[in-house]
C-alpha cells in the first residue's frame, strides 16, 4: 500500500490492527470510531489492483467526498454494496442493498450521502491502471473507449454476479502463499463480469419500460416475502405476464432465477441473524423460510462458501470480552 493512502486512512482517523482475525491476516484491517461512524476497513493490494471491504455502523447522516485525483494508479473503483442506505450525489446514484456501484477515474471528485443509524458494508476492488493496460489493451485488444464504456454502463447489470464473488471475498480466511493466486483470480473475475455483462447487454434485446417497472415490483415482492413459499402464479399476476415470460425477463434483468434470487435473499438475512446470539441456528433457519437444517446450511455453503456456523464462532463473544488480540469490542471473534 503506498504511503500516500496510508496517510489518507490516518487522516480519517483509522487505527492499523496489527493482529485483526475479523477479515483474512493477508491484508491489513483497520478500525475507526468518531461521530459519524464506527467500524472496520481492510485491504489488499497488488500491483494490479486493490480489494477493500467496510463494515461500519453509520452513526448519523454523513457526506463525504473521494477525490478521485488521489488516486492516479487507478483507472476504475467497483463496489457491490451488501449494506447500504444513502446516494451518490455526484453524479447522482442511488446507494441500496444488493447493488454495484462502479466508476472511472477522471479525476473527479465523487459526493456520498450516507444515512445516519444504517449499516455501510461494501466488497470493493479498485483495478490500476496497469492492469488495464496489461489485461484488456494489450491481452485482448481494447481501446480505452470501450473501456470507458464498459465502466460507465456496467453499473446497470452486474450486481448478482458480483455478489457470489463479494460473499467469497468476504469470508476468506486463508493466509498462505495460495492467498494470492486467489485474490487474482478473483479480480479477474470480478472484472470478467463486468466486461462479459456489458457485452451480454448490446446483444441482448432489451426490456421495454412497463417490463423493467413491473419485474421491479416482483423483486421488492420477494424481498419483502422471502421466508413464504411464494407461488410463480401469484408472481406471474404481480408482474401481469405468462410464467414463462417472467421467467425469462426476470433472469434477463437480474441474471438468476427466480429461485436463486429468493435463496440468496433468504441466505443474505439469515448472514445478518447469525450475527447475534438471541437465535440458535435452527431457529435461523425458520426464520428465513428453512423447515430442513441441512437445506439451510447446504444453501448457505454453496452462497456464502461457509457452514452457519462457522459465522457464528466468528461472532460469538466469550465472557462479553474484546478479541484477545486486538481488544476491540466490536470484533468479538470466538477466543478459547
């Protein structure tokens, strides 16, 4: 990590935990609490790129600013946003849940709005310009228009397919020298999606606007339903379409299915309630729409690449003490 945003982080008042266990000991995790917010920030970089993963509580409404000119070695920032209640203010985005947010660097300065008494957790990798150069111009031949508009459009589509990588990222523990042939190749997947989404989408015939309106109100549907067993045919009426044409729009817009998308919304909240110790894991299970234990944490390993209660331990505090090593109360991992 350069000097330059090591300087940044110290600015903002973020401390260095020398021996953090919450994310992956192969980068560097930090810790800050002001007034407006309180939580954790880590790292990885590479000569090539750089993963960075918040996990914060937004104590109150809060602006900021990323001047993008401090970061010359970058040539694009990509997030897929977990936890996120706010909007980019310029150029004007809104900032939800289960979205991307992806921009290139032209030496702008980027305004955030972040709502106060909301959770902030965000998967990001930032790609430098190097890597651009090496893998995309010089690799396969593309010229910095194209990879203009490939960054500018590619926030409409990808957030689905990012969202496996982000949960990969995010619960990787592993530090051996195998740590960063995986950190590579999920940066380049990661930027596969996004060129192989914008591609898909010139292609594709697109959604007229009724369509786009209405598969939006079944998204929100299940969103709001998800623990049910929702019937195709009462989401078939929601969005006043044969079954079959939801079921192609519907992956046409959010590249799952139908059945994915409600597994993944299931699995997303049952992340959060393990979190806290008020629920056993079958009870979590329940709660999210799981009669069968073993579903469940198949399901959850197969999207989040853990068991339950691997999350769990991590989040179990012992005796209410802060983490051995970095005596941090917000980072209760299990300590024997």
């Amino acid at each position: 990590m350069s000097k330059d945003f090591e300087s940044i982080l110290s600015y903002s008042n973020y401390t260095l935990l020398e021996n953090c266990q919450r994310f992956s000991s192969h980068g560097k995790t930090y810790f800050v609490d002001k007034e407006e917010m309180e939580g954790f920030y880590w790292n990885y970089e590479t000569d090539y790129f750089r993963i960075n993963i918040h996990d914060s509580f937004i104590k109150r409404d809060t602006f900021f600013t990323m001047d993008l000119k401090e970061f010359p070695d970058f040539l694009a920032f990509s997030s897929y946003m977990k936890a996120a209640h706010g909007e980019c203010l310029s150029p004007y985005k809104a900032l939800r849940s289960k979205s991307s947010f992806i921009i290139l660097n032209q030496k702008q300065s980027v305004r955030f709005l972040l709502n106060g008494q909301t959770p902030f957790q965000t998967v990001e990798i930032d790609f430098k310009r190097q890597m651009i150069e090496d893998y995309l111009m010089t690799q396969y031949q593309l010229d910095l228009r194209e990879i203009s508009d490939i960054f500018t459009e590619s926030h409409k589509f990808n957030a689905g397919k990012l969202e496996k990588i982000a949960d990969e990222l995010l619960h990787y523990h592993v530090n051996s020298i195998g740590s960063e042939l995986f950190y590579e190749i999920k940066a380049k997947e990661w930027l596969s999606v996004i060129i192989n989404e914008y591609y898909n989408h010139q292609t594709a015939s697109p959604l007229n606007a009724e369509d786009d309106l209405a598969l939006g109100n079944v998204s929100r549907y299940i969103d709001d339903h998800y623990a049910s067993n929702i019937p195709q045919d009462l989401l078939a009426k929601i969005a006043m379409m044969s079954k079959t044409k939801l079921k192609n729009a519907f992956k046409l817009k959010y590249n799952m299915t139908i059945t994915e998308y409600t597994q993944r919304r299931r699995i997303s909240m049952a992340e959060q309630l393990l979190k806290t110790p008020h629920l056993s894991i079958k009870d979590v299970a329940l709660t999210v729409g799981y009669q069968s234990h073993s579903r469940f944490s198949s399901l959850f390993k197969k999207y989040m690449g853990i068991y339950p209660y691997e999350i769990r331990n991590r989040h179990q505090p012992t005796n209410e003490k802060s983490c051995a090593q970095c005596q941090h109360t917000l980072c209760i991992h299990k300590t024997e």
